[in-house]
C-alpha cells in the first residue's frame, strides 16, 4: 500500500440491504477505516432512510458507519433523469470515486451507466443487470442484452476504468480447487468438458400474502428466481466451460419448462406448511392480492444447453435446473417486521443446496455439492474421479469437505469488496485476491447466457398466452 493512498469516496446504492449493511461492503469498510485507510461512505442511495432506527435495530456496522461517517441520503426519485439530477448534485458537492451497487437488480441500470459514462469506478453485486416484466416481456427481456452492451461501450471508452463484481462462488476455495482440477486435465490431455448437470435447490417457500413483499428475492417487479439465485450459477457454468472449451465455438439454449408464482400457488402445494406455520404466525393472515407481474416472476425452470463446433456438431450438452419449491427448514409465520418494512425479508428456512456434476469425457468426474440452510455455516464438498491411467493414485476416489465454505475461504466477498477500493485509490493488489476478482469484459459470456434465458422463458409465456405448443431455443456465440 502506498505510504498516502488516495482518499475514497463512495456512494453506496442499497446500503440499507441486509447484503451491503450486514454481510459485505460496509463491514469491508469499517475494517478498512479500522487499519486507516482513507475511505469515506459520503452517500448512501436507497428508498429506505438509513437512518431509520427500526431498521438501525438490526444493523449495528451501519450504524456504526452513519455515526462515523455521517453519509447524506439520496432518496432514488420517480424516474431516471430525476435520479440523475439527485446523483449529480451530490456528486458536484462531494464527488464520488468509487459507486458500489447493491440494491434490487432492476434498478442497476441507472446507476451503472451514470457512473461509467462519468469514469466513477463501479464494483456491482450480481446479477450485473435484471429488467422489469422479464419474465413475460419480450421486449424488457431483450433490454438486458441492450444494456450490457451499452455499458460494456462506455466501460471501454475509458481506459483505466474498474468494472468489477464480487463474484463469491467463483472466488470461494472449494470452486477454485474444482477449477484446478478441470484445467488440469484440459491442458495435460486435450480433454474438453463434454458435460455437466447443475441441479440447484432455493427452499424459497413464501406464505402467499409475502409474495407481494419486495427487497432481498422479491418477485415483485415481474422477475424471480433466474434473476435472484442463478446468477453466480450460470457463471460457472460458463466458467468451467471456457476452461476446457475445446473445439466448441456456440452453444444452443433450450428452456424446456417454467413454472410461474401464480401457476404454484394454483397447485396447492403450498398448503401443507403453510397449515403448519399459521398458528406460529403473530401476525394474521392477510389478504392476497397478487398483481399480474408478480404472478408471472418465474419460480422453477430447466434448460439445456448444446455445446457446438464450429460444423454445428454437438460435443457436448449442459444442464441448468433450479426449484423454489423445495425442501424448506422454514419454522416461524407471517413477520410483523416484514409487513411493515422494518426489516429487509429474509426467507426463513430458505436453503442453499446444489449438485454440480461435470464430466470430461472419460478422463475425469468433478462433482461439487452442497446441503444447507442459509445462514449455517456452508460446508462444500468437492468429489473427482481420473481414469487411472493419468491418475497417480490409480484412479482412487477423492473427496475433500470445506468446513464454513464461504467464511473460511481464502478470498471473502469482504476482501474482494476491499480489494477493490484499494485498487481504486492506486495501491499495489493482493495479487491472491486480485486473481479471484471478477471484470466486466470477463463476464460477457456469462451475460449473455443469462440474457438468453429470459428471453425463452419471456417467449414461452407468449407463446402460452397464444395457446401454441414451444420448445423455445436460442443460439448464442461463444466471445473470443
């Protein structure tokens, strides 16, 4: 670090969100202002005043950081050139070196492109980009892809300029040692990835009047599930393929099922638990009244994906898998804490359970797992398999477990959040972390994947709405 980095100012968009407030940026900060360095929160952007003190009853690093620091509040406005107006005159005031985005993903677009166009660093949580009504929009669902590109654009027409995503899975040890062991292969023997299943599990179950609750995996702006909780899988996905992409130059996205928030409440299915939380609810039961955009947010999807040559050959074939509707450890009711925007939902009992099993051909078996309730400590366990023709150990299995997974990894989000603002004001990195960190340019493929798939699952609504039978597909170029 330099003997007088340069001081920091941030603006912090959703600093009132249980991500940014309780788990990631502003404790990354204060252990920043703890050892010295110069970074100030001089703005915090968010719909809820951060200075609320029901909400500052269960945020202490932010209350710390509003004693310390003393941010203004920046209300978002009613509309884009409103919130422009706000953002310029607080930055004419007190300019902002680095904005930090942590707030709904349909709102990204605003800020991203207001602080690229204007070269302020931006580090963004995922999903980089959502739009509102992707899920039955055509057109919203095409804006995604418009609004990358548009970024990425202005992203490069300032050289020198930090894009960057805190990216915790693809940053996390257990996915890196997985990565190892997929080039590996790859660069000793030729042997691309030929397939892989990702089968994810959310536990998202939701009584019926809490649908209508927005903030953290809200479905509220006409998306849901692809936008909240795939985001960090589909990277992955695109990741381990580019690590051992051989001969594959496109891949073919097929959705093959979709399942709405209106479409499960229609099935029952959540009677069961939900008969078994009401007597533990303090608050009564509430009218539900779903607005069209929430029922059509998507819950459960499958696609496929076709991995092709330049020939249109198929050498391979991905699967990407996720339910809401799953095992849920949820055990308390109807929150009044909820009802009344004091607290940031959270689901209870929402879950954190995946299988990802990756193939090499016939050289190599990875399989990552995972089988916990949100909030414990994450134990990841990652298995393989070699041939025993390449593998000194004769072919023997191998099974590794990585005890607290996330907090205990070597790279945190906290430290990839702090990286960050170190770059920004000039310091050498921590080249461990600065390897893990994810950029703008990097996440193009990954992008373009996600934006494909709200694209089939909005053209799968339009084609239920015309009563016509689809598989829908799209072809997408893998970027050089």
């Amino acid at each position: 670090m330099p003997a007088t980095p340069r001081p920091i100012n941030v603006l912090l968009v959703g600093g009132c969100g249980h991500w940014a407030a309780t788990e990631n940026h502003v404790p990354a900060i204060l252990t920043l202002q703890r050892q010295g360095f110069p970074v100030r929160v001089s703005a915090i952007c968010d719909p809820r005043d951060p200075y609320d003190e029901n909400l500052l009853r269960h945020m202490p690093d932010l209350l710390d950081l509003l004693r310390y620091d003393r941010p203004q509040w920046i209300r978002p406005g009613q509309s884009p050139e409103d919130l422009e107006r706000r953002l310029d005159a607080a930055h004419a005031g007190q300019p902002f070196d680095v904005v930090i985005v942590a707030c709904d993903p349909v709102a990204h677009y605003p800020y991203l492109y207001w602080a690229t166009r204007r070269g302020i660093h931006v580090l963004c949580d995922k999903p980089i980009l959502a739009a509102a009504d992707a899920a039955w929009d055509p057109h919203a669902a095409a804006t995604i892809d418009t609004h990358f590109n548009i970024l990425l654009k202005a992203h490069l027409d300032h050289p020198g300029h930090l894009f960057a995503m805190p990216m915790r899975r693809r940053a996390n040890d257990a996915f890196v040692d997985s990565s190892h062991l997929i080039t590996e292969v790859y660069e000793k023997h030729g042997q691309a990835l030929t397939m892989a299943n990702f089968t994810v599990t959310g536990g998202h179950f939701r009584l019926p009047e809490e649908y209508g609750l927005g903030n953290a995996h809200g479905y509220t702006h006409g998306v849901g599930a692809l936008a909240f909780s795939s985001y960090h899988y589909i990277d992955l996905m695109a990741w381990y393929l580019r690590l051992a992409q051989g001969p594959v130059t496109a891949v073919r996205i097929t959705n093959h099922y979709v399942r709405r928030v209106g479409d499960y409440l229609n099935t029952g299915q959540n009677r069961p638990l939900e008969a078994l939380l009401r007597p533990l609810s303090p608050e009564p039961a509430a009218a539900v009244g779903l607005d069209r955009r929430t029922a059509l947010a998507e819950m459960d999807f499958a696609f496929t994906l076709e991995l092709l040559d330049d020939a249109a050959r198929a050498q391979g074939y991905l699967t990407y898998t996720f339910t809401s509707n799953s095992y849920s450890h949820r055990q308390v009711g109807l929150q009044e804490a909820d009802r009344a925007g004091h607290l940031p939902f959270r689901e209870k009992g929402r879950m954190s359970q995946f299988v990802i099993d990756l193939h090499q051909g016939p050289l190599q078996h990875v399989r990552v797992s995972k089988n916990d309730v949100v909030g414990d400590r994450y134990r990841i366990r990652l298995e393989h398999r070699r041939n025993p023709l390449i593998d000194a150990s004769g072919g023997r299995y191998a099974d590794t477990v990585y005890e607290n997974a996330h907090s205990a990894s070597t790279v945190t989000p906290q430290a990839m959040t702090a990286e960050f603002l170190r770059a920004a004001a000039g310091c050498p990195p921590d080249e461990l972390v600065a390897r893990r960190m994810t950029y703008l340019v990097g996440q193009t493929f990954t992008h373009r994947i996600y934006a494909a798939m709200y694209r089939l699952i909005a053209a799968r609504h339009e084609a239920d709405t015309e009563h016509r039978t689809t598989t829908p597909s799209l072809l997408i170029d893998i970027p050089h």
